[in-house]
C-alpha cells in the first residue's frame, strides 16, 4: 500500500474517494471533527483490496477500514458504532438508550441493503462491474421506498430523520448510496421525502462532499437560512 502508517499512533481510515462506504466514514469523522489521516486505496482498477496485504487488514477485502491506535476496524457501519462511542461524549449520534439503539442498528444492517442494490448498480453503472442490473436497481427502488415511506411516517410525528428528531449514525450509514442512486440509473424523481432528507444533510455542520454529492444548491438569505428553487425555506 502506497502509505502505510508507519506509527501505530493516530487516527488513520483505509479510503477510496469514489466509495460510499469510506464517505460516510470520512463524514461521521467530520462532523465529530477528528483529526484522521486518509490512505487511499486503488479499489479500481487496482484492486489493491484485494492484495494480500490489504487482506491482512480485512480478510473480506472490503474497504472502509479504520486504524485506530493500531486497533484495526473493518465494516462502515461497525466504525460508525465505534467512533461514536469512543468519540462523541454528546452521545448524540448513538444514544445510550436500548430502544434507539435497537432501532438504529435496525437502520445500519438496511444499509447494507442498501449497498448490495443502489452502490452495486452504480458499479455496474460507473465501473463496469458485471452484476445483474436490474435485479440492482429493482431492488434498490424496493428499498427506497421503504425509506422514504418511513422519513414520510417520521414527519407527521415530528421527526426529520431516520430515527429521531435530529441526525444519528442510523442516517449517516444510509445516506451516501441514497444520494448516489441516480449514478446507477436508479431515479429519485419517485421518492420527495428522500430528497429533502438528502437536502437537509448538505445544511448540517461540518458536512463535506464526494464526487456525485454536491453542494446544496440553494441560496441564503440575511439571517443565513437556505431557500431553494420552489422558494422553500430550509432553515
Ligand atoms: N459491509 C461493508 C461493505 C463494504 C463494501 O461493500 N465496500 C466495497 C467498496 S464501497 C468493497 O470493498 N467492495 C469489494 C468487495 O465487496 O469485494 C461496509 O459497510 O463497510
């Protein structure tokens, strides 16, 4: 690998810029504003993770990794779980409560899902992979719906997010690959809820972008709240 920490010590994450997975990584440790170091990984057309010593990492040959103090972390939504309760005393993004935990872990397997059918038919789309595509996008139309059924559900009891009235790591798993479903063919002109919900994301503090998730396009007014095209405003 290109940079391999030659220190144990420091936070360091194992990353592909065009990867989903690495983004909400790099995102949650935005918002947390830790100091990290980024390694990239030729994912393609390398396929370095698929090397042996990217495998002594993570033996599935799966980037995000995490490298924390020389403890080696595999799976985005297992670093999500481990940078917030290590790092974020707020407890905000995963609070310590049975329920919400419960429901947010609920939330971090859909994001999984939510790899195998948006992010595969993007790589079939962007990258070439050979995979069936429509039982991709199918799939990933399956799986919108429900979240953007469950952000609609949220609102009529007050709540803007996946799991609660504000962010959690529950939103930041499933956001990348929702974001990015167009690049695999899969519109979002079906599912309004979602694209506020992605909207409302790019207005949050310390939000960064990836290749395929822009700005918010919109503009301010003097007390510094978002209007968009519809003149809507998103304070
Ligand atoms: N459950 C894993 C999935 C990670 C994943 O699928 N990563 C992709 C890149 S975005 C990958 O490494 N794919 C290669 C493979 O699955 O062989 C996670 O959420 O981190």
């Amino acid at each position: 690998m290109s940079s391999k920490p030659n220190t144990q010590k420091g936070l360091y994450l194992y990353d592909y810029i065009l990867s989903g997975n690495c983004y909400k990584v790099r995102l949650f440790l935005s918002f947390l504003q830790l100091d990290h170091e980024l390694i990239p990984i030729d994912f393609f057309p390398g396929f370095e993770h698929k090397q042996t010593e990217f495998l002594e990492l993570n033996p599935l040959g799966q980037i995000p990794v995490l490298m924390d103090d020389g403890f080696v972390l595999p799976d985005a939504q297992a670093i999500l779980v481990y940078l917030a309760a290590k790092y974020d005393s707020t407890e905000a993004w995963y609070p310590k409560d049975p329920k919400l935990q419960g429901r947010i872990t609920q939330w971090l397997a859909f994001a999984d899902s939510i790899t195998g059918s948006c992010s595969a038919a993007r790589l079939h789309d962007k990258l070439g992979f050979k995979l069936n595509i429509e039982q991709a996008r199918k799939k990933g139309h399956q799986n919108l719906r429900l979240l953007d059924d469950h952000l609609v559900e949220n609102k009529i009891v007050g709540k803007d997010w996946l799991v609660l009235n504000r962010p959690t790591i529950a939103d930041i798993a499933c956001f990348p690959y929702v974001a990015l479903a167009e690049e695999g063919g899969i519109s979002l002109n079906d599912y309004p809820a979602a694209r506020s919900w992605i909207n409302r994301f790019k207005k949050l503090p310390q939000f960064i972008v990836m290749p395929g998730i822009p700005p918010l396009h919109g503009m301010k007014n003097n007390e510094g709240k978002f209007f968009n095209q519809e003149g809507l405003c998103f304070s």
